[in-house]
C-alpha cells in the first residue's frame, strides 16, 4: 500500500529529478552494480518467502493427515470395543 501511495505522491517528471540526483551521487559505473545488488536481494528475498510458504503448507498437510490417522485409529478401536 504505501508504495502505490509514493507512485502516486510523485509525478513523471519529479522521477527523472530522483534519477538525475542518484546518477550524480553515484556516477555512471556504480549505477549497474546497485541494481544488481538490488536484483540479489529481491531474489534472495522471494527464496525465503517461498520456503515459508513451503514449510507452512507441509506443516498444515502433516498436521491435517495426523488427524485423520488419529481418527481412523478411533474409529477402528471404536469398532472392536
């Protein structure tokens, strides 16, 4: 939410100003290695959201078939009571 609300607080032209300022700071050689360390980390970042995402669901599926062999296991010592 909050960066849709920076795009729409900045116009086209207050993002070539924004890129004309970064381009001075860091010169014409720095920019390429920036984005690529900036590339690394969304990478790295999207690996972990998706371990998460992994872990969570094997975490539900063990969870959910632990309770449905609790409940075979009740049943079957219901019926040979």
């Amino acid at each position: 939410m909050t960066t849709s609300l920076i795009t729409c607080l900045i116009a086209g032209y207050q993002w070539l100003i924004i890129l004309l300022i970064v381009l001075l700071l860091f010169g014409g050689k720095k920019i390429p290695e920036l984005m690529k360390g900036v590339g690394k980390g969304v990478k790295a970042f999207k690996e972990g959201m998706n371990e998460v995402e992994n872990e969570v669901k094997n975490t539900t599926s063990t969870t959910s078939s632990d309770k449905k062999a609790e409940s075979t296991e009740a049943k079957n010592a219901d019926e040979t009571k």
